[in-house]
C-alpha cells in the first residue's frame, strides 16, 4: 500500500468562543488519518469596529486620482407636489 501525505492549506474564522471548526474534504472515504494542526494568527493589523482594516480608507482614498466624474448639467425643473 502507498503512503499518502498531503498538506492542505486554509484560511478560516474562530467563532466568538474561540472555537475553530474545520471540514476539509481529504479524498479518503471511511479512513482512519492522522491529522496535525498548527494554527498561527493571520498578520493583518487592528481592525475597525466594521471589520476594516485600521487606516484602509485613509491609503486609498484618491488612490485613482485620474478618475473624474463627468458634469452632470442641470436638473428640469418639475411642478412642485401639493
């Protein structure tokens, strides 16, 4: 029989407890694995209370400067509601 290693690499979310829970398709139906797991935190910064990035607005804001909207000329004028 062949030895089969694989290493699957993932990115996931821990629950509010602290729970990560992972389901990862191995290709091996009714198999007894061996299975390690190293978790190390995702280096990203503080993030805002809407989960952005600290700052994120900040470095693109402007970041396509070429980009120009068009006048828009003027607005009909329609009769007022009663």
């Amino acid at each position: 029989m062949a030895a089969f290693t694989d290493t699957i690499e993932t990115r996931a979310h821990t629950t509010r407890d602290g729970m990560l829970n992972l389901s990862v398709d191995v290709g091996m139906a009714d198999a007894d694995v061996a299975v390690t797991v190293r978790v190390r935190p995702v280096s990203g910064g503080e993030v805002d209370a809407n989960g952005w990035p600290t700052g994120f607005f900040e470095c693109v804001a402007g970041s396509m400067p070429e980009l120009e909207r068009a006048p828009q000329g003027q607005f009909e004028e329609r009769l007022p509601l009663e």
